[in-house]
C-alpha cells in the first residue's frame, strides 16, 4: 500500500527539487551571514554552558542570520521527510523487495520529526526569549544526532538500492536481448 501510493518517481523528483530549492536559500542565508559552521556547532552542542558560551562568541550578522534560517527551515523538514519517504517508497518498489521492506518508508519520517523537535528548542535561544538549559540543548543535540544519523543512512540506502535496480534493470534488458 505505501510503496504502490508514495513510490511514485515524479513524486520523488518534486519533493528533491523542492528539498534542493530550499536548502539552496538556507545556506544562502547562512552562507551570507557567515553562519553556516555556527548551525553545526550549536547543534552539536550537548550541553547549556557551550551553547551558551558559543552564542556569545557570535556577531549580530550571524545572530541575525541563524534566526532568519528558520522561516525556511521550518518547513524544510516536510520537503527532505517528502523525499525521503518517497525515493525509499519509489527504490522499494524498484527493486520489488518483500513486504517489511515497507516499514523503512515509514521511519523515513524520523529525521523530520526530530528538525521539528530540535528547530522548536534552537529558535527561542537564538531569538532571545528563552535560556539555554542542560535538558533543553541536550534534547536538542540527540534530535541532531538521530536526524544527521538517520538521513545519512537513508542516503546510503538510497544509493545501494539505486545501484541494485540499475543493475537488475541492465540485467533483465541483457536478457530480454538474448531471448529475441
């Protein structure tokens, strides 16, 4: 059911350009801002202390840029979960794997959901109106973690499932060849 209705290939190819659009104007905002490494640090930072130590490390342009970042990001996770779900739905299908190959479309979501958990604590601490705390940053950075973890491994899925279907659809074409 979810490979026949998310593992469509124009389905993919939308939600990746409209990943790769948005994730263009995200790093032109921090790119421009000088702000780009400062993300990775705070959200690698596991604790209130270096957080908040690093967040007075940094000017008002990357102050201003980390917060700006956020009106894209906000709705960024729905385009990179959309790809996610539906170049793993579409590759599945490909590949014609068993049927609990389908639950890797459902944890595609996983990365999403913890942007959304993880922009949801980063924002107020940019924004000023809330103060980091060890529970608060520490949250955040496991969300990072699994979102980073998560998405890399879906990455190197997608590429082994891709390699795997060009190959069997090379295969089956050899084949067809042979037999006419």
């Amino acid at each position: 059911m979810l490979r026949a209705t998310l593992g469509r290939g124009w389905l993919a190819v939308a939600f990746g350009i409209l990943f790769l659009a948005s994730q263009i104007k995200i790093a032109t905002i921090l790119h421009g801002a000088d702000a780009s490494h400062l993300l990775f640090a705070f959200q690698f930072s596991f604790n209130a202390d270096a957080f908040a130590g690093l967040l007075q490390t940094i000017s008002p342009e990357q102050r201003a840029g980390l917060q700006a970042h956020f009106v894209y990001d906000h709705i960024h996770p729905l385009w990179y979960g959309g790809l996610i779900v539906t170049l793993a739905a579409w590759l599945i299908k490909q590949n014609q794997l068993a049927g609990q190959w389908d639950l890797l479309i459902l944890l595609g979501v996983i990365p999403s959901v913890m942007d959304v958990i993880e922009n949801s604590i980063h924002e107020p601490l940019f924004l000023g109106t809330s103060l980091p705390t060890d529970p608060a940053v520490t949250i955040a950075a496991i969300c990072a973690t699994i979102k980073w973890s998560t998405a890399s491994g879906y990455l190197l899925l997608a590429i082994a499932l891709g390699i795997r279907a060009a190959k069997r659809q090379h295969e089956e074409t050899r084949e067809q060849k042979r037999t006419a």
